[in-house]
C-alpha cells in the first residue's frame, strides 16, 4: 500500500531523475574521468552534508515552513560539543551533547512558531543571528581544535568502498522516509502543510506536529555538524554559512513545494546529489566560481519550471 | 569562556593536538610533521633568496598541470595573486587553471573545488584555504596521491609541507608600529575587522592590540568592530565611531574595502586631516587613494609577487628539489612617501623589498 | 418577425479529461433577456460547461456561437471582451482590497498615465453598485461585507464590462430569504434590459420562481431542454438524476440519555449564554439567519475556540477543550461549514483525508498499518456511495458531494458521540444531498447524537428531531417537531424590526 500517495509523487521524481541522469552524461561525455568511480564517491560525499541538512528542511518545508537557522544550528552544536570532545569528555557523549544542542534549538525555534504563533521566516531569521551569536561568543570566534582521533575516525572511515558520512546520509534518509510515508506524524506534517486549519480541526496536534519538525532539523544540522567536525579536524564558528540556501534549493529541485503540503524525501536526496554533481563536473571543467553560481541559479529555475509544466498532471 | 583562553596557547595547543595525533597514528597522516608555525618555522627561506640557494629554475617536464584554489574571487587581492600564478606560469610555459569558493567562508564549497580538482589530476596544487581546518581532507587525500599541496597564504594548515606567504598578525603588527613611530602624541584608534571568525581578520585584529599595547602606552583603542569587508557597512560604522569619538586619531582596517569606506565617512566628517586611516591588501583602488592624499597608508602583501613565487616554488617541487619548509613573502606599509619605491616597476619593487629584508625593516 | 439571434449559443461540446468524458455532445441556447436555468447533479457536466462558456477551458468539440456569430474563446479575457462575465459559486474576490478595486481587478483599468485614477474608478463603481445596492459603500474593503454583499460587488463587476452573458453558479447558496428576494428583482431587471442569464442552483423552488426554460445534464450529456411552466418538480428531479427521489416523512422522539450538554456558552459578542444538550440517537437542528452565531457556537462545541464564559459537559463530565483534538477525543466531531477552507486537505489523497482523525488507531510498532486502514476507508467509502471509488486520488479532483462524503467518513468508524454538521449540504447536488441525509440519518440510528446547523429550513426541518433557533448570538427559541414552520421558524430567526412581510411570503 506504499503507493497510496506515491501515486502522484513518482512522476515528479521521475522528472528529477531525468534531470540527473542528463546533467551526469553531459559531465561524463566532457569529462572522461566524471563517471570514474572515485569521483562519484566524491560526489556522494560532498553532497552528504547539504542532503542530510536538506531532509530536515523538506520536512519543515512540507510543514509550510522554513528554517533559516540551519548553518547556525550546526555551528553552535559543533563547537559545544567539539569543546566537550577537546576537554576530554568521551566521544560518544560529546557528541550525543552536541545533537541535544541542535534539538533544542530546533524545539526553540518550533515553540515559538507553533505556540507563540509568529511567522517561521521571520523567528528562523531572528534564530539565525541568535545561534551564530552565541556560536561566536562561546568561541570567541576562535576555532576548537584537538578533536581526538577517536571520534575523528567514526566518520572517517569507509564500509564498501562508501565514506561513512554518505552510508550515515543513507541511514538518515530511510528513516525519513519511513517517518513520512509510513507514519502519523508524517501524514500530519503533509496535512499541516496542506491546510492548517482543516487538518486542526480534523484533530491534527498541529503545533506538536511543527515543533517535531524544526526538532528533526535542528537534530539533522547538528549531525551533519559532527560529520564536518570529523572530518576538518576543527569546529568553527562560522561553519555552516549559507547552508539554509543550497539545503531549500536541494528540495526545491526535489519538487518540494514552499506553500507546504507537498515533497518528498527521494526528491530531495536526488536534488543534493544534481546540485553536487554539478559543482563537482563545473569544477572539473574548470569553470570560474561565478559561472558556478550561474548554472547553479540556472539549474533551480529550470526545476520550477518542470514544476510548473508537470503541475496537474499528476 | 573556557575557549577564549586558546586565542593565547593557540599554537601551543596545537602542537599538542598534534603530538597526541601522532602517537595515536591515524593511517591518514603517512608522516609525522610537526604542526607548522609560520613564524617562527626554522626551516625557512626569504623569498628572494630562493634562487640564490636552489639555482636556476629547471624546465618544467612537459604536460605539467598547476591547480589552484583561492578563497573568492570576488576580492581583489585573490584576483590579483592569480595573476602572479597565471604570470609566473607562462613564463615557465605550463597550464595554470584557477578556481576559487563561491564565497568567503564558503569552508565545505572550497573543500568540495580542492578534491574535485586532485580528481583531475593536477600535478601539484597551490591552496588558500578559507580557515585551517577546511582544507585538511584534500591535502591527506593528495598525500595518498603523491600530489604536492602547497599553502599560498592566509590560513594556515597545520601539517602543510610547503607554505608560502606571509602572516596575518604580522599585518597588524606593523599597522601598530606605525601608529606608535608616526603619531609619538598618541590617542583614540578605531578597528575595523573583517567577518566575525574569520580567520585573517582575528589574527590581524589580534596583532594589533597587542602590538599597540605592548610597544606604547598612549594609545586606546576606543572601538573594534566588524565590518564584515562590506564598504557600505565600514562607512556606517566608522561614522557613528567618529560621532562618538571627535578626537579620534586614527583606524585600522583589516582589509583596503572597509578603509575606503572609512575614508568616505572621515572625509564626511571633514577630518580628513585628523584622522589616520590604515588598510590592508594594496588593491588598486587604494593605491588611487593613497596618491589623492586620502586613505594614509595600507599594508601590502604583494600577491602577484606572492603567487610569482609561489608557482616558482611548486615547479622546483615537482622537480625534486629539496625547498625549506616555509618560503615567506614579504609585506610592506606602503603610504604616499614611499609608494615610489614600491609601486615602480617590477625590477625596483623586488629590489626595495630584498633591501628591506636585508636591513631587517618590519 | 424575424427572432433575434441567440445571445449565446453552444452546439454539440464535448470535453475529455484524461479518464473522464466531461462532457458529450451538449447543447445550450439561451436568448437575450432569457434566465435559463442549467440544470443537473454534481458530476454533471455543469462546471465544466460553465467553464468553456467562459473560457477557462477549450471544448475538444462542438461550435459555440455569440449573438450568432461563432467564436473560440481562448482565456477568461476572451470572453470578457465577447460579453461573458461569470459569477462564481465562490466568491472570487480579494478580501483586503474595496469593492471599487475588486469590481476594477482584471478590467481595463480607469487609468491617469500609468497611475491608476482611484477616484475616477470609485466614481464608476458606485454607479455601477448603486443600483444593485444602495447600502454598499465602494471604499469598504470586501472582507468587511457580508456575503450576500459581496455577491453584489461580484455581479457589479460583471456589469462594468457590459456583459451581455452572465452565467451565475449557485448565487444563492449563502443569501437569506431578503438576501434572495433582492437578488430575484437584480436578476429580472438584467433580464429586462436584454442580458441573457444562465442560472445554475440546486435549489429548484429558486429555479421555478426565476427561470422561464431550464437545460438539464446528467453524466456529461445533454438530456433536455425544457418549458418550467409545463414541468412539475419530481418531473425535473426524474430527469436531472434518472429516477424519483424518495421523500421522507421521519417522526421521532428521541429518548436517549444526554450525551453533550452546554451552559451558559460566551464567545465574544457572537455566543451569548447559550445552554443545550443532545441526546443519545438525537437529530437536534440549530437554525437562524446568517451572522446569528450557529457556527461560532458549534465551534465552541467541537472545541475550535474556548468558551470566554459557560461549561461543556460529555457524559455528565465537565470538559474544557484547547483544541478540536481534544473534544475528539473526548468524542465530538465537526464536519465543518467551509469545506474548502476548513475540511479538506487538496492534495492529499481520500484514503488519507478520510484517515487523518484515527491515524493513532491504526498503527502497529508507531507504523501506519496501511491495509487495515484502507480496508476500512473503502468500506466506509462504500458505504457513503463515494463516486468514484478511487481512494489514491487527490480530494481536490473531486466533485464537492464527494468531498463532503470524505469528510463525513473520518467519523464513520471513529467511535465519535456528537458529531455536529455545520451546513452540511451547501453546494452539493440532489442525489449526494439526499445520500448525506441518509447517513445522518443512519448514524442518529446506531445511537450518536447529531447537531445540524443549516440556513436551508427545510433541510433543518427535514432532518431533525427537535430545533433550537438562534438569533444575534442567543437561543431565541426551541420548536418540538410538531411546531415546525418555516413561519415559527422566521418568526424566532429574524430581529423584531426587520421582519418584512415580504420576505415571509417568499419562504413557502
């Protein structure tokens, strides 16, 4: 019975599939060594953080919300827990404190939308500041080093020939999924999305519903803090910048829809990886940084675009 | 905060980091270098003694590739130290292809471009990372490929082999100097910092309060703000700072966009006069300042000489040429009364520099 | 002497959607100064008729002719510029801006080099609405005006672009009898001055009153053309749903124990000290004027506001309800008034509108056990002969009688007490009207209690067993079965001093 609402899902996935599929033969018939498998590897893991960003934010979105607080969520929960690591503290602790961190941020920012009623633009935008703030304040803007190679090599290491940040982004995603397709929560979060009001009146806990969601985000951002805390060695204050942006992009592409009540997980895993594949082929074909940027532009619009012609056609 | 407390034992820590990492011996690391410190690195060589002590340049082998990654390219400074790689190269007659982060602070995007580019298999690749950190996987990934990474300033990462450039608080340091030779009476300086936590903009900041304090004692800083390198946002705050500082004597600016914003602000004040106003890089804007008697001085770190160099140095890496660990570049305050000696043409650029060296001029 | 052209003529349209043939073969002559009446269930083509005459759509086949001359109109503005204006059964109207700017959305503007000339458009906007209207003050932004009011503004805006065509689909859904009979007299007055009216309505008593022939579709084709004045209604009510509609004549006395009682009720100045109670297998009606507080007490009820004053108690014990959640579980549910805006979730899919409520029931290890759940939903489907029967499909690609049904099936299988429905019949064609009527009339049988909120009386008398009548935010009174009139009824509804003769007369 999977296919109850996929029933109308699988043809915009299929759209981005396609663009995928497209963007990678254009790269590998340009550049030979594209489609070697280390690249691809490459691709994966350069894609795994802004996928594991990009699935809390589709959930949010889905919601018909946003949240912009991502970057600093991740900055602040990496450099409190890289201090805890670089005190000594045991690496699973640090970095179970770390995930609390960006829980709790998530459930700030979900309490103040869903019970204190303000706009989730506007209280992420306000989060924003204020968890980089803190993240620059605790640090003195300073980097924490000394991570100890322990919780280092946790994510530093491969299983079948996959680094662990891309085999953690996978685990992360089929929970995901199982938790929209599969569960109350999930149907809530597409019906909040949908229609707030019908689905409060159908008995929908709407704001339990928000606050889960901005708490799976910020839980994700903290996440893939660690797995950038590992991997650089350092936890920096100002990592995470601009994370929100390519993180909504991703599930733009994906199909997911900013008026809510509408994504999907398989979109948005395939809407990081195009994203990736194109700053890895662009750079491969040594394409100037802002010419990037373009394409990278270009690339979003033309999704909205197949968005707009699919629409209805479901 | 239990943090801050590292700005001072930075390095120290550091080493210790990086003792401990040694024993424990993660596979990555195939040698155990010694965290690098630039300044005080002994296995060390001045620029311009590169030649005197290695010999000619030997012939770069043919089908010899040179990757670069700067930090933007939306800043003139990483622009020009291109130039000196596309330069250099040409001379020498190899292919130099230059890519850069989308934007400063872009840690994982500069990450992303520097593997991307080992994937391409470039023969060696010159790197400026956006933080110390960012770049680490790529340089342990080129180790396993047997690709020479080589550290053109700014940051610094701490088990590079090979660093060219210069140091950040260096920078500060002789803004500091500056103000304590040139303004002997004193009184109110204003600092106006890069991104908050980027990496140039505390060291140079740091560098500077600590050298003003230390070398005298009739100067306050009254003011250290960020001005994100965003003119518009320096030509605000330098603003309110001279409202609430009539008497203010000078700024210092971590980099020439921010200090010609304040400049704008000073000469809208009409103290133009009173206020001092030192900026760093040596973009050509500032330059047209400095000559019109507005922006007094800026610290200049010669990129395209920096990045001449250091594509001369990978070339005699990939030689096989044994070149001492760090390869510093000069940096030189440069005003309206000594723009000539610098800014003439190159031949007497590089001979005022090495005259500099050699007296041992900061 | 010769007849003049048909002011809009339609000649064997056809339409297919993908799965579907909307429409076949059908036809439609309507002459200026006409009000002709279209007629059919929900599914009949009537949308989607209505949707080509205005140019939303393009048919696959068939000729369309204005005042004879054949036209294709490509795009609303097509048929704006031909003389087609349409009044929609949901106002379209921009809540936050004036009647003058709404009536100006999309017509050439009255304009002063690129500015908009806003005193010019007043000026010809309350013209225009003057003679509707003369209560309507064009400044007043439409959020502000009731709806019967807004239906005005609607229909001026038609006027200003000298439509010689006006299709109106379901105007009287919302009006009070006063309401209506000031929309019959604007209605014959256009039809006076040549314009031709296409009237779609439900409500046949309207139509009869109203209109001289009436074209009925049933399935997507074109069943007859007919004279209202040769024509009894079950005549008409045969051909639009192919067979005779049963009439009920249900009498009960309800004797169950008291399932949901309510005292002193207060919200705002919009609920005034209103006390009732429902008994078990109970139909019990609310009725009252538009803006008499139905809903807003209904809401307090089913736990969409709280109560600033007054106790709720289920079973005899008090409850206090922060949201509907809670007074579902305490067991009262609401099939709410504005479907669209408070009942469905577009593009969600039946099978998950329907299962929302009990989605906690119907899990096994935190997981949704998804063929239990459509089990379920189908059989409840099936139960409220829902058309079709294509539980994956988006709700919104469904006709509103099946929306409705959706909406009703959440509760079927919930182990609900109260359910409470707020209009429960409003935009919805004959036959799914009577099925709804069936089940509510089921479930006061299995022993829930049920509360019925309408406007339309003979539904609230048809239905219930006992009738509370509100005015202005009190209880103005309670009528036992056998006091039933639409008299005793408007007599308690409507406010002393506005009680016009007139408007009794028309409600028989």
């Amino acid at each position: 019975m999977t296919n109850v609402k996929l029933r109308d899902l699988p043809v915009r996935d299929m759209g981005t599939l396609f663009g995928l599929v497209l963007i990678f033969a254009t790269f590998a018939f340009v550049s030979p060594i594209f489609m070697e498998s280390r690249n691809l590897v490459n691709i994966l893991q350069q894609s795994s953080i802004n996928a594991c960003i990009a699935i809390g934010m589709t959930l949010i979105i889905i919601s018909g919300g946003i949240d912009l607080s991502v970057g600093p969520v991740a900055a602040l929960s990496a450099v409190i827990s890289a201090s805890m690591l670089a005190a000594g503290v045991p690496p699973w602790i640090g970095m179970l404190a770390g995930l609390a961190v960006g829980i709790s941020c998530g459930v700030v920012n979900g309490v103040l939308i869903a019970y204190g009623g303000l706009q989730p633009f506007i209280v992420t935008l306000g989060t924003l500041s204020i968890y980089r703030a803190l993240a620059l304040i605790y640090t003195g803007g300073n980097p924490v080093l000394n991570i100890p190679s322990e919780f280092r090599s946790w994510f530093g290491n491969s299983l079948a020939g996959l680094p662990m940040p891309v085999i953690i982004v996978c685990i992360v995603s089929a929970l995901a999924w199982v938790l929209l397709r599969k569960t109350p929560i999930g149907e809530y979060l597409l019906a909040v999305g949908g229609n707030e009001e019908a689905a409060r009146i159908a008995g929908v806990p709407v704001a339990l519903t928000k606050v889960t969601a901005y708490a799976i985000s910020g839980g994700l951002a903290s996440l893939a803090a660690m797995i950038v805390v590992a991997r650089l060695g350092a936890a920096e204050p100002i990592l995470g910048n601009l994370w929100e942006l390519e993180a909504i992009a991703a599930a733009a592409i994906g199909g997911a829809s900013l008026l809510g009540g509408k994504g999907g997980i398989v979109g948005t895993l395939l809407g990081a990886i195009i994203l990736g594949a194109m700053r890895n082929g662009l750079t491969l074909l040594n394409v100037q940084a802002f010419y990037q940027l373009l394409a990278t532009g270009l690339v979003i619009l033309l999704a909205m675009l197949v968005d707009r012609l699919t629409r209805g056609r479901a | 905060m239990q943090i801050t407390k590292w700005t001072h034992v930075r390095r120290h820590s550091l080493a210790m980091a990086f003792a401990l990492l040694g024993c424990v011996s993660l596979s990555s690391f195939a040698q155990t270098l010694k965290p690098l410190d630039s300044d005080r690195e002994p296995d060390r060589i001045e620029w311009w003694q590169v030649s005197e002590k290695l010999g000619a340049l030997p012939k770069a082998k043919p089908g010899v590739k040179v990757g670069a990654v700067a930090k933007t390219l939306t800043n003139e400074y990483w622009r020009l130290l291109g130039d000196g790689y596309k330069k250099a190269g040409d001379k020498a007659g190899v292919t130099v292809d230059l890519q850069a982060a989308q934007s400063e602070g872009d840690q994982l995007g500069q990450l992303a471009i520097a593997e991307n580019m080992l994937s391409k298999g470039y023969s060696v690749l010159l790197v400026s990372p956006q933080s110390d950190a960012n770049l680490q996987p790529a340089v342990d990934a080129a180790a396993k490929a047997k690709v020479p990474v080589v550290n053109v300033n700014d940051a610094v990462i701490p088990l590079a082999e090979h660093y060219i450039g210069n140091v950040q608080r260096d920078n500060g340091v002789r803004a500091a100097r500056w103000f304590v030779q040139n303004k002997p009476a004193g009184g109110k300086i204003a600092v106006i910092e890069g991104m908050a936590g980027v990496y140039a903009a505390v060291q140079r900041t740091e560098g500077f309060k600590a050298t003003l304090g230390k070398e005298s004692t009739k100067f306050k800083v009254v003011a250290s703000v960020p001005g994100n390198w965003d003119r518009q946002l320096s030509y605000d705050t330098a603003t309110n700072i001279l409202q609430q500082n009539p008497d203010l004597v000078g700024f210092y600016c971590n980099n020439d966009t921010m200090a010609l914003g304040v400049v704008e602000a000073v000469k809208a004040a009409g103290k133009l006069a009173q206020v001092t106003v030192i900026g760093t890089d040596g973009i050509g804007d500032a330059y047209k300042s400095i000559l019109a008697g507005e922006l007094t001085g800026t610290i200049d770190s010669f990129p395209v000489l920096t990045g001449e160099v250091a594509l001369d140095v990978s070339l005699r890496l990939l030689a096989g040429q044994k070149v001492p660990r760090v390869v510093a570049t000069p940096q030189a305050l440069i005003t309206k009364q000594n723009y000539s000696r610098y800014k003439g043409d190159e031949a007497a650029q590089r001979k005022a520099l090495i005259e500099d060296a050699k007296s041992g001029a900061k | 002497m010769p007849n003049p052209p048909p002011a809009l003529e339609l000649r064997g349209i056809s339409k297919q959607f993908p799965g579907v043939k909307a429409l076949s073969g059908v036809n439609l002559l309507v002459r200026p100064g006409e009000i002709h009446a279209l007629l059919g269930e929900n599914g009949a083509g009537k949308s989607t008729l209505l949707k080509i005459i205005s140019g939303v759509q393009q048919p696959d086949e068939g000729e369309m002719f204005i005042s004879g001359r054949p036209v294709k109109l490509v795009g609303t503005k097509a048929a704006r510029a031909a003389g087609i204006a349409m009044i929609h059964q949901e106002l379209q109207l921009i809540p936050e801006l004036n009647a003058a700017q709404n009536m100006f959305l999309g017509s050439p503007r009255v304009t002063c080099g690129v500015l908009l000339a806003h005193d010019a458009m007043q000026k010809r906007a309350s013209e225009v609405l003057h003679d509707l209207d003369p209560g309507i003050d064009v400044r007043t932004p439409v959020k502000y005006l009731s709806v019967a009011q807004r239906q005005m503004v609607e229909i001026a805006r038609a006027l200003l672009t000298d439509a010689r065509v006006i299709a109106m689909d379901e105007p009287t859904s919302s009006l009070t009898p006063s309401e209506f009979e000031k929309l019959v007299v604007l209605i014959r007055k256009l039809a006076e001055r040549g314009v031709a009216i296409i009237y779609v309505s439900h409500k046949l008593e309207e139509v009869f009153e109203l209109c001289g022939r009436a074209t009925v579709l049933r399935d997507g084709v074109w069943i007859d053309e007919l004279q209202l004045a040769n024509t009894t209604e079950p005549e008409l009510v045969a051909k639009m749903v192919g067979r005779e509609l049963v009439h009920n004549t249900r009498h009960r006395t309800a004797g169950g124990e008291i399932v949901l009682e309510a005292r002193g009720l207060q919200w705002k100045s919009r609920v005034r000290g209103v006390s009732l109670a429902v008994r078990r297998g109970e139909i019990l009606g609310i009725a009252g004027l538009v803006g008499a507080g139905r809903s807003e007490l209904v809401g307090l009820l089913a736990g969409l506001q709280r109560p600033d004053a007054g106790e709720i108690f289920v079973h005899g014990k008090a409850q206090q309800f922060a949201n509907p959640g809670s007074a579902i579980r305490a067991g009262i549910a609401l099939v709410p008034e504005e479907r669209k805006r408070e009942g469905i979730i577009p593009l969600m899919s039946i099978l998950s509108n329907v299962g929302l409520p009990t989605l906690n029931k119907a899990t096994r290890f935190g997981l949704i056990r998804h063929g239990a759940l459509r089990a379920r939903v189908h059989a409840d489907a099936v139960r409220v002969n829902m058309r079709p029967l294509a539980l994956s499909r988006p709700i919104r690609l469904f006709s509103g009688g099946n929306q409705q049904k959706a909406i009703i099936c959440r509760w079927l299988s919930s182990g609900i007490d109260v359910l409470i429905f707020d209009e429960p019949t409003r935009g919805i064609d004959i036959g799914a009207k009577e099925e709804i009527y069936k089940i509510i009339e089921e479930l006061a049988a299995e022993g829930c209690a049920i509360i019925v909120v309408s406007s339309e009386m003979r539904e609230v008398m048809y239905l219930s067993d006992r009738l509370l009548v509100m005015q202005g935010g009190k209880l103005a009174g309670e009528l036992s079965h056998q006091q039933y009139s639409e008299e005793a009824i408007m007599t308690l509804a409507i406010p002393r001093a506005d009680m016009a003769p007139a408007a009794s007369q028309e409600l028989s």
